[in-house]
C-alpha cells in the first residue's frame, strides 16, 4: 500500500511540476511532447485543431504511457500508464480542464475566443493514471526524430564572424 501511494505522489508532482510530458497513444508509432496541465488527479490534454499540437493514437476508452521529464535537468523521471478518455465540448468536466488549459496556453492566435475555436474544431483528453509506475529502462531509448515540416536554420555565413569581431575591435 505504502509503494502505490509513494508511486502516485511521485507521478503527481513530478507532472505537475513539469512543462512537458512525452505520451504514447495506442497505436502511435512513437511518443510525443505535449504541452498539458494537472487537474483533479489526472493530464488535461488539449489538440488535433487546427493550430494546436496533434494527438496520435489518443481514443476515447484507450490507454496511453506517459513519461515526465524534469523541468530541470530534462531527464526522465518517471513512466506511467493512464487510462484515456475524452471529454465532451460544454459537459462541466470539459468546462474545467478547458478553465486550467486557457491559462496555460502561449501565444493562441484568437485570445479569448480561443475556447469557442476549441469547442468546435478541437479536442480535449484526459489522462488518469491507472497504477503503479513503469520500471526506468536501462538503456537511451533514442529514436530518429518524427518528420516535420519545421526546418533548421542554415549554416551560418563564413564571413560572420569576421563582421562580428570588427565591430568589437572598434569600440
């Protein structure tokens, strides 16, 4: 009894503390960051609208395995599975989570109009831990990066840091 409740505190705080967490849907072909918040014992997941983060693999009824990263260091802390549903647009639950998420979200494109763009075009999971948590692994559980249509800056010009250090000798 004394480990389920240390494991829940742990997956608890540590989510809550945390900015990210990495989720796994059923049938996901690897996990993802997603931004979230903590609310009445469970992750409040907001996506797949247009101009928010997508949710692969979350279903009403699934499972999903959750890892929490430290805000700190970046590190895994802990692994977890959560039962997943999905709260229906007005119901008070979706209401709620819909109250915690707003304050959370960075940079929304409408403002406040923001909720009524998310009860139509969006949806909002919930993620309640199921159990005790899942054992570290003992190696990197690196993966090659999912594809994006974001890109990386191009190599900066040879002739930079020169300009650079001019400017510098001048002053």
């Amino acid at each position: 009894m004394t480990s389920e409740l240390l494991d829940q505190a742990l997956v608890e705080e540590a989510t809550k503390k945390s900015g990210l967490i990495w989720v796994k849907g059923a049938g996901a072909p690897a996990a993802r960051a997603l931004w979230h918040v903590w609310h009445e014992g469970a992750v409040c997941l907001l996506g797949d609208g247009p101009g928010e983060q997508p949710l692969p693999g979350l279903a009403d009824g699934g499972s999903a395995e959750v890892t929490v990263r430290s805000k700190d260091k970046g590190g895994r802390l802990v692994s977890w599975t959560a039962a997943v549903s999905e709260l229906p647009a007005g119901s008070p639950e979706w209401d709620a989570a819909v109250a915690e998420l707003k304050g959370k979200r960075l940079n929304a494109p409408d403002g406040e109009a923001m909720t009524d763009r998310w009860a139509r075009e969006c949806r909002v999971f919930r993620l309640v831990p199921t159990g005790a948590t899942a054992p570290l692994p003992h190696d990197a559980l690196t993966a090659a990066p999912l594809p994006s249509p974001a890109t990386t800056r191009r190599p900066v010009p040879a002739a930079l840091p020169r300009l650079l250090l001019k400017r510098r000798k001048r002053k």
